[in-house]
C-alpha cells in the first residue's frame, strides 16, 4: 500500500512538480498570495531542507508609502522591491538564474503571482519565464479608472467597494499616480 505524505493529504505541496524545480539545479523564486498579502522568497535546496535566502513581504511597501492588498500593482511593487533587496544581500544569487514556484497555484494570465514575478524581472533579476503582462493593469490604471467610473455614477458603491481605501486615506482615483511615486523610489 502505497503511503501518501503528509504535504500532500494537506494539499500543501506538489511533489511531481517539486522535484521537477529541484533538478533544474537552480535557486527557486517562491511567489505565495494571501488575502491581503504577497509573499516572495528565494529558496536554495539542501538535503537536509531549503534554506530562505530571502523573504519580502508587501507590508514592506508601507515603508515606501503604498498602502497594499493583495491586487496586481501591490504584487508588482514587492517584486521590485525584492530584486532591489536581493541585489543588496546577496550579490552572488542575484547574478545567478532563478526557476519560478507557483506551488499550487494555477498558472494564470495576468494573475497576481506573474505580476510580481514581472517586477522581479524589471528589478534586473534573471528568472525562467515566459510571460507578458498588460501594462495598465500592472500601473493600477484600471483601478484608477473603475474607481473614478464608479465614483461619478454611484457614490455609495464607491464607498463600499474602496472602504479600505477611505480609511487610510487612499485617493483610490489617484492610485496610478500614487504607484508611479512608489515605483521611482523603489527603482532610484
């Protein structure tokens, strides 16, 4: 009988697709999305366990002035603040290729995990990929534009859908602007 491990009956990992990552040779970038964070990691294996080189969190990028969720621009600023971070860390694994690790995620067009793994990209680090990514959703133009739709037809839709917005203080209908200003810090 064959004995089925312990990640697996959790759905917490996929072996068939963890060993695939693990015979490339090559370091992972570890991308995981909550409800209102992004979480980006490089792991190198070691026999006796993965070590995390790295670990960012979207909380960070309160740091810099953007109030994140877990939306696609929030996904893209943490992946450009982790290849800022890796290449202060450690110069040597930022030279080097990097395999993604969706985990269980499926691999969807425009989702949040490739968003931040475009940031990474445009932070100069080399990953595996072949991805494209629409621009205005990456710059939170869509959300400005829905917001500003929204504001102007319904008011108290506009209220309830940006709540968390409001209470911070978020001009939800200038966001765009508000992540250009971010993005330059993070790049400068």
């Amino acid at each position: 009988m064959v004995q089925i491990k312990r990640r697996r009956r959790e759905a917490k990992t996929n072996y068939r697709r963890r060993i695939k990552l693990l015979k490339s040779g090559l370091s992972r970038l570890i991308v995981r999305k909550s409800n209102k964070n992004i979480l980006i990691q490089v792991a190198v294996y070691n026999k006796d366990g993965d070590s995390i080189v790295l670990n960012i969190n979207s909380k960070r990028l309160n740091e810099f002035g953007w109030e994140g969720h877990s939306n696609i621009p929030t996904a893209y600023l943490t992946g450009l603040l982790f290849s800022k971070e890796l290449k202060i860390k450690n110069k040597e694994l930022s030279s080097e290729k990097l395999i993604l690790d969706i985990g269980l995620y499926r691999p969807t067009k425009n989702s949040v995990i490739f968003a931040a793994l475009k940031g990474v990209l445009d932070g100069g680090i080399e990953v595996l990929n072949n991805i494209s990514f629409d621009e205005n959703r990456l710059q939170a133009k869509s959300i400005s534009e829905y917001a500003n739709k929204i504001f102007n037809e319904n008011p108290e839709k506009y209220q309830k859908y940006f709540s968390s917005y409001i209470s911070k203080n978020i001009d939800v209908k200038q966001l765009d602007k508000i992540f250009e200003q971010v993005k330059q810090k993070l790049s400068g």
